[in-house]
C-alpha cells in the first residue's frame, strides 16, 4: 500500500499536472513497474510511482479513454 507521504511527494512533484502528457490534472498514482512485471521494493517509493491523468492511466494499461469534443472522459 502507498503511504499518504509518498502521495503527497508525487502531487508535489506533479504539480497536479500528468507526468506522461503534462496537460490534463493528474488523479491517478500508477507503478512505473509493478512488483508483478519484475518491480523492485521501490514501487512504493516516489520514485517508483507517477501521477497520471484517467487517459494517461488508462493508455499505461492498454485501455483507451473516449474524450467528448470538449475533451472530458
């Protein structure tokens, strides 16, 4: 489980804003590589996580998001 102090480094390092697309805010913390897929004990550190947005988390799982024309999911 993230810790709420990992979390807040990640929305301060973020500024709110998607690591991956760097224009939509960011709602998601994702593991850069989860324990599952070869992940080391950092996927709970800061490093070892980003903050995403729904599309950009979505994508990282090979989902796709449908945006209405005013760009909203």
């Amino acid at each position: 489980m993230i810790n709420l102090r990992t979390i807040n480094t990640i929305r301060e390092r973020s500024g709110g804003v998607c690591e991956a697309c760097h224009t939509r805010p960011s709602t998601q913390v994702h593991h850069r590589r989860p324990k599952g897929i070869g992940g080391t004990t950092r996927v709970y550190t800061a490093e070892g996580l980003e903050d995403l947005c729904l599309k950009c988390h979505a994508l990282r799982h090979g989902m796709t998001v449908v945006l209405d024309d005013d760009g909203d999911y």
